[in-house]
C-alpha cells in the first residue's frame, strides 16, 4: 500500500503546495482523499494515472477540499478516448449527497450522471465500508465544520490514518492509537491558534497519544513554515516525522 500526498497546502495559496489531496493505492484500490484546488494538476504531472482512480473520499466541504473534483469528474468523461465506463464511488460525510446535487445544478447533470456508474455514499462513524482488495475504511468526527470526519483506511494489516482538517481532539487521538502511518494537518503556529486546526505542539501532542508508527505532517499554512515544527512535535512525540511536501510518499508492506 502506497500513500502520496499531492496537495500539502491550504487555500492560503502557496507557490509550492496545492490545497488538499492525497492518494491511497494498493492492488486493486486507487482511492483519492480529498481533491482540493491544483490536485487535477499535481495527478496530471504524475502521468496517465488519474484516469484510473476508483474511489473519492472527501472529509469535509471547504472547497480547498473538494474544488477539484467537478473538474476531475469532466476530465473523466471528455477528457481521453474512449471514454471512461469504469464505476466511480464517491464517499463522504453526510451531507455529501447534497452537496453534489448543488454542484450538478451549477454546472450540469453530468457531475453525478457522467455517463459512467457514479454511486455516492455518505459514511457514518458507525460505519465500515468494505473497498475492493480486502480494504476498509472507517471514519471519525473531528473538530473542524459539523461534517468534518477524519478516515482510517486498513488493508494488508497495515492502517493509515488522516485527519482530514480538525482542531485538537483526545477523541481522535485514541482513535488513531497505534495506525501505522498518521497524516495529520499542521495549520498554523501557536500564535495564531484557533479551535478548528492544529499546532505543531498539538500535532505533537496528538502523536504522542496516538503513538502511530510514522507520522506525516500536511495542510500548512505559510505562516507554520516559519517556525520549528520538527523540534515542537519532537518534544512531544520520538517518532519519524515527515514535514510532507507535494509528491512525497510513503510505502506499508503488507504485515
Ligand atoms: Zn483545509
Ligand atoms: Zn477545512
């Protein structure tokens, strides 16, 4: 299983990160977490692969997060010959249903009728969803918008956590014990802290709890860049920590 992050930054637009999106790929799945401004742009760089994606899972309804995705949804319908016929699954908070109806009456019917299956499904913390090649995704609430949820996905008795955006949460912290790779958003620095994000400090106290085997840190505002984060989170959390960057990624052998 291979994690990528493509967008690293937030709507604070920067000249090297996009907003939010990143990739989970094994065998049989290609799931795209979230697909923020830009992430149309980082996947074409990456050659032929977006056409291939099979699932979506958006955390929550700031268009940093989900900008992208009419775009992506339209690349697949005229965007190469033949057409995509692949079946598509959308899946977010409840809410998300709406969400691409208001998008299909902006721009057209074909958001959610492309000419090829579109199934969207809103996940619950209640709920498992079983994706192809043995994987599963759960997710969580987090502190952020009403509908923001963070998502774990397993597969290969390895399991990646992402947070999504989310301001501090013990909830999440123990939800996250012991995932094998934590991507957790990094916002802003303590000065300018506010509920809805997190800190270095917070993300390094949410590591500490979680204890996950590598943590990655993503969603940075520019102002964050200009402080220590590595040595704040090191203070708080000794494992490996990844200040992400556009690109970077991160393999789990299958246990
Ligand atoms: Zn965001
Ligand atoms: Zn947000």
């Amino acid at each position: 299983m291979r994690f990528t992050t493509l967008g690293t930054g937030t709507v604070s637009l920067s000249r090297e990160r996009s907003c939010a999106g990143h990739l989970i790929e094994t065998n049989e799945l290609r799931l795209l977490l979230d697909c923020g401004s830009g992430i149309t742009r980082r996947l074409a760089e990456r050659g032929d692969e977006w056409r291939t994606i099979t699932h979506v899972a958006l955390t929550h309804f700031h268009i940093d997060h989900h900008g992208d995705l009419p775009t992506l949804i339209f690349a697949w319908k005229y965007g190469f010959l033949p057409a995509r016929s692949a079946p598509l699954t959308i899946i977010g908070p409840v809410g998300t249903v709406a969400l691409l109806d208001r998008l299909a009456a902006a721009y057209g019917s074909w958001v959610i009728a492309p000419g090829f299956p579109v199934t969207i499904l809103e996940i619950t913390p209640a709920d498992r969803l079983e994706l192809p090649g043995g994987a599963r995704l759960t997710c969580h609430a987090v502190p952020h918008t009403p509908e923001s949820v963070a998502y774990s996905l397993e597969h290969g008795g390895r399991r990646i956590v992402y947070t999504g955006d989310t301001g501090p949460s013990s909830a999440l912290a123990a939800w996250a014990q012991g995932c094998d790779l934590l991507v957790c958003e990094c916002s802003l620095p303590a000065n300018m802290a506010i509920p809805e994000h997190l800190t270095p400090e917070q993300c390094g106290e949410l590591a500490g709890a979680a204890t996950p085997g590598h943590l990655a840190l993503t969603h940075f505002y520019p102002p964050v860049e200009h402080v220590d984060t590595r040595a704040l989170v090191g203070a708080r959390y000794t494992g490996p920590v990844t200040l992400a960057t556009d690109g970077w990624h991160f393999d789990l052998e299958d246990e």
